[in-house]
C-alpha cells in the first residue's frame, strides 16, 4: 500500500484562508478510499464564528456529505496541529487518523497544552501523524503574522 498526502491540498486551504485575511489554516478530509469529502479553510472573521475554524468546517462538511455525525475511517489533513476545541470534535466524530504539519506550542490542543487525547474522558482516539508539510505551513504562518505586524 502507498501513502498518498493530501497536504497539498489543504495548503491551498490555507493560502486562500491568507487571501480572505483569515489565520492559514486549512483542512481536508478525506474518506476511506482516497476521495477527498470536505476542504476548509479557517472563517473565524468572515463569519464572526470563534469556531469556524478549518477542521470544524471540514468536519460539518463530511458529516453532512456522510449524512452521519460520525466519520470512522476517515482522514483529516490540517496545516496546524489542532487547538483543544477542534481536537475534541475530531474524537467525537472519530476520525481515524489525523495528519497535522505545523506544531503549535501556544494553542495546540495534540502534542501541546491539554493533549486532548490522552485524556481518559477522550472517547476515541485517532491515529496522529506531525509534521507532514511542516515547513510551508510554518511559513505561511510565519509570513502572515509578519504582515500583521507591518500593519
């Protein structure tokens, strides 16, 4: 079996998030099979949502696509590891596998903070793969929080 990333795709996300002034974020989901089901990007601003974020918004995409609020064998790829929110709703919609670039030390909710799945309320634990794609979501991030910083 090969493995196939869909970072790329979910780089894009991100680039378009960077576009709309969004935080680069982006996320896609992807079922069992190989067929991408959702794409996202974060909206947090554009839609006054704190919890528009990429993940939540491929999530409610694939579920809808799925017609289930559960996903097993599904995949998500994300630029950034996932906050604590996020982290959540992915064990709760039992993702298989997560699939994350960048590490996020101030908000990351995976390796970082609460480790969301290690804790023993955590329902589902997905499998959970970093750094895939790590440095262009690092600079993308980098790059945008530069330009905030000019302004």
């Amino acid at each position: 079996m090969t493995f196939t990333s869909y970072m790329d795709q979910a780089l894009d996300e991100a680039r378009a998030a960077a576009a709309r002034g969004e935080v680069p974020v982006g996320a896609v989901v992807v079922a069992p099979g190989g067929r991408v089901v959702a794409r996202a990007g974060n909206r947090t601003r554009e839609l006054s949502d704190p919890t528009a974020h990429a993940e939540i918004l491929a999530l409610r995409a694939a579920c809808t696509a799925a017609g289930s609020e559960r996903l097993p064998g599904h995949d998500l790829y994300v630029t950034l590891e996932p906050c604590p929110m996020c982290a959540a709703a992915l064990s709760q919609a039992r993702i298989a596998r997560i699939y994350y670039g960048a590490a996020d030390p101030k908000s990351g909710g995976v390796a970082q903070g609460p480790r969301v799945f290690s804790h023993p309320q955590c329902h589902h634990v997905p499998e959970v793969y970093d750094g895939i794609g790590a440095r262009a979501a690092e600079e993308l991030l980098k790059a945008f929080f530069a330009g905030l910083r000019r302004e």
